[in-house]
C-alpha cells in the first residue's frame, strides 16, 4: 500500500496493513531525514486554505521599524494594531512572533467588531486542490474549518497556545471578559455570525479533512463546556453531512478533564493527541472514552527522543496496542518536529527517534 | 466573618476588590500584617494550588486569585517592611537558553511567590551562567528551569552542570519543569527536582529548601 491508500483506508473507516504514520509537513524540512522516512512509508499533512476573506470596508496600513512590523486595521468604527517581531531565529512560527493582539482594552471591542461583521468569505480551492495534485501518494490535505468563537476572542486578545508572551495574552483576555461583559459577549456574536459565513463556504469547497479548532488545556473543561463545546455541537452535523470528516486538534497535556466533552463534540478524528508520559490520557482510556469509531492521530512527543530509540520503539509498539482498531489509529509527530535542532547531537537523536517509530510499526528499513 | 476570612475567600474568589478592602480595613483595625499574609493570603494561594493540582482551577482562575492577592499584597508591603517580616526563602526562575515561553515560568513565579518566597525572575532565554551567578550573588536556595520547547532542555543540563561547577551544588537546589520534561529527564541530569505543574513547583521549593 502506498501511504495515500494507507491513510484513504483509514478516512474510510477500513483497516490498512500497517498503522500509517504522518507527520505535519511543515515540521520536518525537506532533506534527507524527511525523504528517507518518506520512502519507508510516512506520510505528509499539508495544510492549506480552501477559502479567503474578504474585507470591503477594514484597510490596513503596514510599517516596520527595525526588527518590529506594525499593522493597523482602519475599520469604521476605530483602528486596531498588532505588532509582529521578525527573525527571531530559528524559533517556529516562522522566526517571528506577535507581541500583542489586535483587542488590548475594552475601547477597542467596538472595532473588533465592527472588522468581524465586515468579513466576507469566498471559496478559492486552487492552493488546496494543487497541493493534493503535488503531493500524490506521499499525503493528504486537510484546510481549516470555522473556529470557535471564544477561541477567536482569545487570539484577537493576542493569545495563542505556544506564543511566546502568552502569560500577557491570556492575562489581557481575561481582563477583557470580566471588564466589558456585555461588548465580549456583542464580540462572541459577531464572530458566530462570521463563523456560519465561513461554515457555508468551506461546505461549498472541495476540502474533505476540516480542521476545527483545538484544545490546549489552559480555559478549563468547564468554561469549555459553556464557552466551546456548542461551536461542535452546531457545526460538525453540518459538515458531516456534507460529507466532510471533521478533526480537533486536541494537544492539551491535561486532556484527561476534557475527554467526556470530546466525545459530546461529534469530531471523526481527534488529533495531536499526547499520551502519557507527557500528556495525561491513555490511548486505552481515549478509546473507551470515545468508541471505536473516532479516529485517534496520535502524538509522539519528540521530548521522548532523549529516552532513546530503542525506548522510543518499545513506546509505539505499546501505542500501536493500545490504540485499538488497526483502521482508526494514527500515528507520528504533531508538535515540533525538527524545529530548533541545531547540533549534530540532537541532530542525531531525532534522526535515530523517528526511524525507531518506523520500526515499531514494521515499516522495512 | 473576620478580615483574615474574607481575604482568604476574595482571594479564592479572585475578587480583587474584596481582597484590598478587606486588607486596608484589617489594617486600619490593627490586624498584624503577618497575620493576615501568613494566615490568609499564603493559605489561600496554597489552596488555589491545590484546586489547580486536581484540576478544579485552570488558569484563567488562577491568574485572577493571583492579580487579587498582589492587590491585598501591594497594600501589605510597607508594614511588612516595617515589622521586619522576610520571605521564607529566595528562588531564581526563567525560562532556559534559546526557549522564549513565558507562560508556565509565570505561573510557577505566581505560586512560589504566593507560598511565602521571594522570586527572582530573570525572563527567558537565560544562559545556565546567569542562573548561577544570580543565584550565588542574590543567596538564592532554589533555581526553577523551565522549558517549552524540546530543543531547549539541555540547557537545563548544562545549567546543572555550571552550578556544580561553581561548587554550590547541594546548596543551591536545581528543580525542572516545562510541557516536554519528566521526572526520568530530571533524574538522567541530576536535578534535585521535577515539578509538573506551578503548584507542584511551590510545594517543591518548600521540600527542596526543608531537606
């Protein structure tokens, strides 16, 4: 089997020969280690957008002062800016990071909303459907679906899992909420309406693999419940019954508290989930969590390399176990990947861990 | 309900008007201010670390039950000063060499501070030479490395290295932390300690300096 028909298999709920291994393609550069893992059978998620948005009455204004760029939103009812710091080095997100969100005190609510209202969504499939053509046999495409509007809330607010001046991020968003109810809650409507807008589009592309939304464990099962869960709820029938396979990205170390609300969210497939030792939910209990019939894309943590390959193999090999249904198990590497390996060292190690989960999976060397 | 009390719930609440009204009135009504730190608000933020530990608390509840305490704590601090009341001891925090996340060393900075100690933050990608020396020159008791990124953890190695270098290995504790680190990593380069979460780490530092 080649790994398209490997992960078609799974898609279509039927068993492969061996439990396909894919990696997110940006975390492993093309090189030597990505091909030669690729010729023994690994496989590449591309991500790529299957509709644009457009805004007829926001204008944006770029400027950059030494290593910091500046974008100002002009909406009709105020300005918004977010400040973006380049080369950074080798560090992900493309050596650079944002520094704030575009919502930094309640004044600026007003035009947050003002810009969500304004955004008009089109479909435009040709990155999507010329990626599917390049990558053939060797991955699959998936595209980003509608978000959940508090999580949106959160990102306008400048807070994103893994930035790096998250603790100020999420200090501010909470602020926020507790400081202007009622313009937050105004926020929440509009970015509903905008979802549904982008939910129509997206059901009219070609994408087959959604990507909706994530859980990093920081909010609390709870204020998810309330806040997150309903987006699931509304969306996933819809795009199920377009025929779309929905998937969460669930990379939370803690995702023990959230499994219940997982299973109550419909997804077909929850991905990056991390197994202990560094997250808390064991495939076994995942499965009897969500049944048989929900795809589990697992996370092998590359932390796990320094335990070394014959450790990393043994791990697998009870993961591949573990996770049950041969036609619904997923397995590879969703988190860093080969970002910030600099020394021949590590260099090494990464290269020794990644071949270990071919091995333990019975890929032929 | 007595101030102390009513600080405690505010706290706990993460009510942080209630927490600095309550504590200028207990002031005002003669409440030692080592009273109210040592049994209202240390109590309070050890419970809120508690509740995060069996996951009742997140970490928007704790970052409100932090901004609330800090409210009371700004307004206790000159009569601190005045009666001589020192914290329980001196921990150096950062996030380690080539890793810029803040978030987790943050927390654990909240929650060690919360529990009575003083917290030097030296912010993130911090050479393993600047945890030393900071720690030698300031007499720390503890240095908490935490780490974001996978790439990164050896420079919690190296950090434990410099300190043995230096000769103050055994004085000064080393404890670890951070999404990709474990306690075998912690044990395979001899760190004295590994903490999962910031309320963890608190209670670390109170083992690590007590043994």
């Amino acid at each position: 089997m080649t790994f398209h028909e490997r992960i078609q298999a799974v898609l279509d709920g039927e068993t492969p020969e061996r439990v396909p291994f894919m990696c997110y393609d940006n975390l492993l550069p093309r090189g030597d280690l990505e091909l030669g893992l690729r010729q023994r059978g690994m496989g590449l998620c591309l991500r790529r957008p299957v509709v644009w948005c457009e805004y007829s009455h926001v204008n944006v204004d770029v400027q950059a002062a030494g290593d910091i760029t500046t974008i100002t939103y002009h909406t009709p009812a105020g300005d918004l800016t977010n400040r973006r710091r380049n080369h950074m080095g080798s560090l992900p997100d493309d050596a650079s990071c944002d520094l704030d969100g575009l919502v930094k005190t309640p004044d600026d609510l007003k035009a947050a909303i003002a810009m969500v209202s304004d955004a008009v969504f089109h479909v435009d499939a040709s990155a999507y459907t010329d990626t599917v053509f390049e990558i053939g046999a060797d991955g699959i495409v998936s595209g980003e679906g509608p978000q959940p509007p508090y999580d949106t809330t959160g990102e306008l607010a400048g807070y994103r899992p893994g930035m790096l001046n998250a603790h100020q991020t999420i200090t501010n968003w909470l602020y926020l909420q507790e400081a202007s109810p009622v313009q937050f809650a105004a926020l929440l409507e509009a970015l509903a309406a905008q979802e549904e807008r982008r939910l129509q589009a997206v059901i009219a592309s070609p994408l087959r693999l959604v990507s909706l939304g994530r859980i990093d464990g920081q909010i609390g099962p709870e204020r998810w419940r309330q806040q997150v869960l309903p987006f699931y709820q509304r969306t996933v029938p819809q795009l199920q019954a377009a025929g779309k396979i929905c998937s969460l990205h669930a990379h939370a170390s803690n995702l023990a508290a959230y499994a219940d609300l997982i299973g109550k969210t419909g997804v077909d497939m929850v991905e990056a989930i991390t197994p202990p030792p560094r997250g808390d939910l064991s495939l076994g209990e995942a499965r009897r969590r969500w049944g048989d019939k929900v795809m589990l894309w697992v996370n092998v943590s590359e932390s796990l390399f320094w335990h070394g390959p014959d450790w990393v193999k043994s791990y697998v090999q009870a993961l591949a176990f573990a996770g049950g249904p041969q036609g619904r198990l997923i397995i590879g590497c969703t988190e860093l990947g080969t970002v910030g390996v600099v020394d021949d060292e590590t260099e090494s190690l990464y290269r020794q861990g990644y071949h270990a989960m071919l091995d333990a999976l019975g890929y032929p060397r | 309900m007595s101030f102390n009390e009513t600080i405690y719930e505010g706290i706990l609440e993460g009510n942080m008007k209630v927490v600095a009204t309550a504590t200028t009135d207990a002031l005002a009504a003669g409440v030692a201010a080592g009273s109210i730190l040592n049994e209202a608000m240390i109590p309070a933020m050890a419970e809120v670390g508690r509740l995060f530990e069996i996951n009742e608390y997140y970490v928007p509840e704790l970052l409100i039950a932090a901004r609330a305490m800090k409210a009371g704590l700004e307004i206790l601090k000159p009569q601190l000063v005045a009666t001589g009341i020192e914290p329980k001891g001196k921990v150096v925090v950062g996030t380690v060499k080539g890793d810029l996340h803040d978030i987790g060393k943050n927390l654990v900075a909240i929650m060690v501070e919360g529990a009575g100690y003083e917290v030097i933050d030296l912010g993130v990608d911090v050479a393993p030479e600047a945890y030393v020396n900071t720690a030698i020159a300031q007499g720390a008791q503890v240095i908490g490395l935490s780490a974001l990124l996978t790439t990164t953890m050896p420079s919690m190695k190296a950090t434990v290295e410099a300190l043995q270098e230096s000769g103050m290995a055994g004085k000064i504790k080393v404890m670890i932390g951070g999404a990709p680190v474990t306690q075998k990593y912690a044990d395979e380069i001899g760190a004295d300690g590994y903490a999962r979460d910031a309320a963890g780490a608190a209670r670390l530092v109170e083992q690590l300096i007590n043994s």
